[in-house]
C-alpha cells in the first residue's frame, strides 16, 4: 500500500524534437488536494497525460497507486481532460451512466449517482435534456459529473475552472474539497492561482516543461519578498527612516499630493517593525499597507514576468 | 470487454435508435423499386412521336415502312403474351397463341387469346394502346418547309391534339447504293426510330433482291429466317454430362456480382458511418474523454463492433424480408412457373452467402479501420474529406472489374484485381461461382487477412497519435510532400 496516489519520476516529452515537458518529479499524496500550475504551454497537460499512460514518456516513469498506469489503476481515476467535450445528442443523465458504467458501476447505481449528483449541481432539471440544448457551463458540469460519478479514490481535473462563471467556480471549489473530505485524492491543474491558494494542501509550479517549485502554498508564499505600501506628505523622511529594512521606491503621488512609496523587505524584517520605526520616527502617515503575497508573486519570484505572462493576472488581482 | 461492449453499443445505439435510420431503411427498397421501374417509367411517360416519310423513289416505300410497323407492333404483342402464358402449360400456350393468330395481320386474336390463358385484364401489358412511333402524312415536301414542323413553331393534328413532328425521313434513289436516306429531327440523341426505319428498309431491299432472282415469298421467309440452333451444354467439372446451361445455372454468376456490389455499398457506407462518428467526436472534443475511461484498442474495437452491428441489423432485415418474400412470392410463384424454384435455389446459395459473410467483415475491418484512422487525424469533415480521395479512389477501381468479370472472370487482368488485398473482398466475391482454382482463393484470402491485420495494427497507431492532436491531416499533407520527412517543429 503505497501513500501516494501518483509517483512521477523524471518524466520528459518531445514532440517534434521540440521539449513539452523536461525531467518532471512529483508526488501527489493520498488524500491531499495538489495543485499543478501554470502559464498555458507549461507542459501541465502534456505531464498529466503522461502521468495516466494515455500517452507514452520518452524518458521517465509514472506510477499510479504504486503500479504502472494499467487498466485497473484507471478505473480507480476520475479524470477531466483539458480538451473535453460530451455526446451531443445524449441526455445528460445517459452521458453521465455512459461513463459511469465505463468506470465499471452498475446500470442501476449509476442512474441513482447520476441523479443524485445532478441535483448536488443544478442541474436536475436537465436530466433528460439533451446536451446540445445545454448552456456550455451546464455542459461542462456535465462533463465534471462524468469523471467524478464513479467516486473515484484519485480524481485528476485539468483545467477544471476554465469556462465556468464565477459562482460555479465556486461550487466546484466546494465540490473538490467534498472529494478531498471523502478522502479522495485531488490533483488539478490551473493557470489560475487564486483556486490553488483556497484549495490546495500542495502546488507544483511548471513553467516552459519544467518543474519550478513543489511544495506547500505557505513554502511557495515564502519565495515572496514581503511589501509594504505606505503614504505620506511629500517632504517625510521616509528614506533615512525606511531604507534599512529593505528597497524603498517612490511610486507616485495621491489626488490630496501625499507621495506613494513601495518597500521591499529584506529577509528578517517584518511590517510590524516598519510600523513602530514609523511612530517612533514621528512620520506624518497617510497609508499603511503590508501586501499580503499570491501564489502569483510566488511564480513571477520562480520565473520572472516573462515566464508568468500567461498566467490569469486579471483574476488574480482580485484575490 | 466491458469498455468494448458500452461504446459498441452506445455506437450502435447512436445510429439505430435514431428516426432517420429506419427511414433510410425504408427507403433502400423504395428507392429500388423506382429505380428499377425508372426504365418502364421513362418509356410509359414518353410522348407518342409523330413522323413523316417522303418517298421521292415512287416504289410506295412508306407504305412498305407502315406495313413494317404494324407487324412489329403485332409481333412484339405474340412475344409478349408467350412470354406470360408459358407458366400456364404447353396446351393453354398452344390454344392462346393459335386465338392471337386467328389475325395474322393485326392485333384482332388478342382478345381471344387472353380469354384462353385466363388473362383478359393483361391486354394493355401485352399491346399498350399508345404506339411509340406513328407515321403521319408529312406536311411539307422540302427540308425548308418542313423545318418549323420539327422544330414545334408549327404542328400537325393527330388524335392526341396539335403536335410537333419528332422526324421526317427522306428516301431517295442513289447513283452507288440502292436507296438515299435522309434523318431530320430536333432530337439528335434517339436514333431507336431512325434505326428502325433505316433496318425495315434494308430488309425490303433484300426481299426485293431475292424476288428478282426468282424467289417466292414463302421461299424469301425461309431464307431470312434461316439460323443455327444453339445448344449451351455445362462443361464444367462437376456438371452431368450433356446437361443444357439454364437460367439457374447461370443466376450464381450474377448473384456473385450483385453480392460483391452490394459488399461494396455497405463496406462504403458503413466506413464513412465510422469516419463521421470519429470526426463528430474528435470535433466535440469528446475523444479524450473517452480515452481516459477507456483504452485506445477498447475505443477502436468498440466502435467497429458497434458500427458492425449497424451494417448486421441492416443486413438482418433486408436478408429477412428479401427471404419472407422469396419463400411466400415464389411459392406463389411455383405453380405460375416450376422454373422458378430452381432459379430461386440458385440465388441462395449458402456458400456464396458464407462468402459474403467472409468478405464482407474482412473488407468492413481494412476499410473501417482506415476510415477511422483517418477520422482521428480530422476535427471537420472538410478535413476529412481531403484525406478521403485516395481511399476513395483505391475503393471505385474494383468496381471496374465488377463489370467486366461476368464475361470475362478467367481475364489476367481481373484475376491478378482478385490479389491485390483491398480489392479482394469485392472481386474475388465476383470470380467464385466461376470455381477459381482453390489455391488462387487461399492465397488472396490470406494475403488479404495478413494485410487487414497490418491495416489494424497501422490505423491503431495513427488512431493513437490522431485522437491527442499529436497528428492531424496537415502532418499527413506534409507527410507527403516531404516524402516521409518528419514534421520540424
């Protein structure tokens, strides 16, 4: 009995000569909530297939409870592929049992998890609708229930949030911490951070076919470099107060002419010792804003702006 | 095999549970029968065409051309009244045709004689009221005159109202030949009433000729109807000595050629049912769903099973209602015409029908498999239909040896068709009642299934590289153009 769901040792891809995933090793482990992120093209996809044995590593293993990808294995994996779609003319209950009975549940049973889960979705109504009479987001809930509905012990969603509105991105935030409070392990990827940083007990962070960091959201965050944002009347001696906690910088000027400043903190020095330096200083403040780090600022401190470019920034500020 | 059996049946299901389905089913035969009475259709439906004889020779030659037509009308209508007496036995034939000959210049028997078979209600099939051609006085002596006639801005009465004229002959003496014809008509095409003048007039000739050098008429009649009797005897190994060819004997050879053609139809259709299905998936992104539930030969064997059964239950019902109505039409049929069992015996014929059977799935396997490699490597059917020219091409070619393989199955040419691996389902199909030699059956038979497992082992593999978008129709475009370079980038 291994601990974890899914051992990747090394793995490598080329396609055409041209590397899609170099020398990637993880572990997800039972019963966590991994999260695999990324800019688009940072070889999630091309790993996770990988990973399941759809398609075959040139260097590298994979094991899947312990074992090579194998049949038995798959059965015991809920798997949302990034590049998904269902049956167009099937009901959404019949698309559901379909898959429900690939993944070796019984006819009955999978028309009584398919109607269960249906209702858990809003979508209970559009049982017997056929999927092209479905919203997209309907659509792709169906899809979701498809790879869930066999309770699988390890459930693998690539990209599950793309396409999906705001609240049911959120229903689907709770749904994957229900599978995770079954004690199912939950391995997804994302380009969007702000879903790993509610959710994950763990992130991979891939960039250009390579793993740049495994690790807690905690360990990630600490790659940050702590900020502070203060404000204050033009004229304060803000450099000969500030400078020796870390890289002070003049951002810009406030509408009421009170001068913005941004300062970097140096490894050992904390927001509340800027603070009392402040007062004691007797610094006529107008803002005092200690920047709480994203996983976002984790990955552009890994790989820099360029190779964060992809990544959903929008989304994230409004973390 | 569980993963096999649900998309094999949700393949079949997708097809058979649909409306259309049984309405195409319907519609196969339907569109059999008109497409067989489309002839007797075209030939019912076309107007009586009126025409003129201008006879500048003065030997009455439009009378003799008149005289001509209404014999022919008379025979045809003695044919056919034979042709549907003969079930009812040597003596009623005998006693009906003596009635129809109690006129031995028109039709005044008929009635009589359908009396005597018990078939008054058939006249109109034995001599239609209409005639095809009939020859009217012509309205003009010149071409010039003539001319608006044949072109409809003028018309003639006839019983039927004002019509045009279809043709104007023009006869003529000649320095060199006997006699000088002269066509007119707008329809350049129809050339039935122009070879039909053109050959009553030759046989007027001859007579005229014998009649010269002395000949009597009854003498002139046994003249021209002087020809072989021909005996066809079956020389075939396994046939009994001097035993006449009859009809049954040769029904094998065309029930052969339909089985192949209809092998052909349902390989085809069937296959493109596989592309679409692929391409409908592949399109809807649904592949690589499927593939993390099921492995890529589950997909592959599930779909041809599935598709496979669509093709069985088409073959199933048509087989069962073409039986249902062989068993009950030619019972029926027995007591109007013995022959006709012994025909119908010939037509099922188990081992053919094993054959077919045999063909049919090696051919569905090579072609379904090809067509679904190529469905994986296309998100469109446009994408589709640019890989298909080959394939489509490769799959008419045997239909050319179809053709040519009632006369000629011992040809070099349609012998070697019968090796080439993709052809022989259809061709060797076609050759077998002509008993091939063993070897030449075995040998193509097994050069085919090796190649149909080759064919499987290379579409799984370009089915596996075409359902995760690692291949698509522009790497096999590139494929070809590069002469087998691998894609750069």
């Amino acid at each position: 009995m291994t601990d974890y769901a899914l051992e990747v040792e090394g793995l490598t891809k080329r396609f055409g000569g041209k590397p899609a995933v170099q020398d990637v090793s993880f572990k997800a482990a039972c019963g966590e909530i991994t999260g695999f992120l990324g800019p688009n093209g940072a070889g999630k996809t091309t790993t996770l297939r990988m990973s399941l044995g759809v398609i075959s590593p040139d260097q590298g293993t994979a094991r899947l409870f312990g074992q090579a990808p194998d049949a038995a294995g798959m059965d015991r994996v809920g798997f949302l592929p990034e590049e998904r779609g269902v049956y167009r003319k099937m009901t959404a209950e019949s698309v559901i049992v379909f898959f429900a009975r690939l993944k070796g549940v019984p006819a009955g049973e999978a028309r009584r998890r398919a109607a269960v889960m249906l209702e858990r979705f809003g979508l209970a109504d559009a049982a017997k609708k056929k999927i092209k009479e479905l919203s997209k987001g309907m659509a792709q809930k169906v899809q979701i229930i498809s790879a869930i509905v066999h309770e699988p012990d390890f459930v693998i969603l690539d990209e599950p949030f793309s396409g999906l509105d705001p609240v049911n991105q959120s229903l689907l935030e709770q749904v994957i911490r229900e599978q995770a409070e079954a004690g199912r392990t939950v391995l997804f990827s994302t380009h969007v951070m702000e879903h790993a940083e509610r959710l994950c007990n763990r992130i991979i962070l891939m960039a250009r076919g390579r793993k740049v960091f495994d690790g807690t959201v905690d360990e990630a965050l600490a790659q940050v470099p702590r900020q502070v944002t203060l404000g204050a009347p033009e004229g304060e001696p803000m450099e000969s107060v500030l400078s020796g906690f870390g890289d002070l910088e003049r951002t810009g000027v406030e509408a009421d002419g009170a001068v913005v400043w941004r300062l970097t903190l140096k490894p050992g020095a904390d927001a509340q010792q800027v603070l009392r330096a402040c007062v004691e200083a007797g610094l006529k403040l107008t803002r005092f804003e200690p920047r709480r780090p994203h996983l976002h600022d984790a990955f552009v401190a890994l790989v820099g702006e360029e190779g964060a470019r992809d990544l959903d920034a929008p989304e994230l500020s409004e973390a | 095999m569980r993963a096999i059996f649900l998309i094999a049946r949700r393949e079949y299901l997708s097809y058979v549970a649909t409306v259309g389905f049984w309405l195409s089913l319907l519609a196969v035969p339907v569109f059999a029968i008109i497409g067989g009475a489309i002839p007797a259709l075209i030939e019912g439906s076309q107007p009586t065409r009126y025409y003129a004889v201008i006879d500048q020779t003065g030997q009455n030659l439009d009378e003799v051309i008149r005289i001509n037509q209404r014999a022919e009308r008379r025979e045809q209508a003695r044919r056919m009244l034979e042709v549907l007496v003969e079930g009812r036995g040597e003596a009623v034939t005998e006693r009906a045709l003596a009635a129809f000959d109690t006129d031995p210049d028109g039709l005044g028997g008929l009635d009589a004689a359908l009396e005597e078979a018990d078939m008054a209600g058939a006249r109109g099939l034995v001599a239609p009221e209409r005639a095809d051609a009939v020859m009217v006085d012509a309205p003009g002596s010149t071409v010039e005159t003539l001319r608006p006639y044949l072109t409809g801005d003028q018309t003639i009465s006839t019983p039927e109202g004002e019509r045009p004229l279809f043709a104007v002959f023009v006869i003529d003496e000649a320095r060199d030949v006997p006699l000088s014809v002269t066509y007119l008509s707008a329809n350049i095409t129809a050339r039935e009433l122009r070879n039909d003048v053109v050959s009553t007039l030759r046989s007027h000739l001859r007579e005229q000729a014998f009649i010269e050098r002395g000949l009597s008429p009854d003498e002139i009649d046994e003249v021209l109807s002087l020809s072989p009797s021909v005996t066809t005897i079956d020389a075939r190994p396994n046939a009994a000595e001097n035993a006449e060819v009859t009809r049954a004997d040769r029904a094998p050879f065309v029930v052969a050629i339909v089985l192949a053609f209809i092998l052909w139809v349902a390989v085809f259709s069937v296959a493109n049912m596989l592309l679409t299905s692929l391409v409908e998936e592949k399109g809807g992104k649904i592949i690589e769903l499927l593939l993390s539930t099921a492995r890529f030969y589950d997909i592959l064997i599930g779909k041809l099973a599935g598709v496979a059964g669509v093709s069985a239950t088409l073959f199933l019902i048509w087989g069962g209602v073409g039986t249902l109505l062989s068993v009950v039409g030619g019972a029926a049929l027995q007591s109007f015409d013995p022959r006709i069992a012994e025909l119908l015996g010939s037509v099922f014929d188990p081992v053919l029908l094993a054959a077919a059977l045999f063909f049919f799935a090696a051919g569905y396997l090579m072609y379904g498999s090809i067509f679904l490699a190529m469905g994986s490597l296309c998100d469109t059917l446009q994408d589709a239909q640019t890989l298909m020219g080959p394939v489509i091409w490769t799959l008419m070619l045997p239909l050319l040896f179809l053709f040519f393989s009632l006369e000629a199955s011992d040809s070099m040419l349609v012998r070697a068709a019968s090796w080439v691996p993709l052809w022989t389902p259809f061709v060797m199909m076609a050759r077998l009642p002509a008993d091939p030699p063993l070897w030449e059956v075995l040998g193509a038979s097994a050069l085919m299934l090796v190649t149909m497992l080759l064919v499987l082992w290379g579409a799984a593999a370009v089915f596996r590289q075409g359902a995760l978008r690692q291949a698509d129709a522009d790497t096999v475009r590139r494929w070809f153009k590069l002469g087998g370079k691998k894609k750069s980038a």
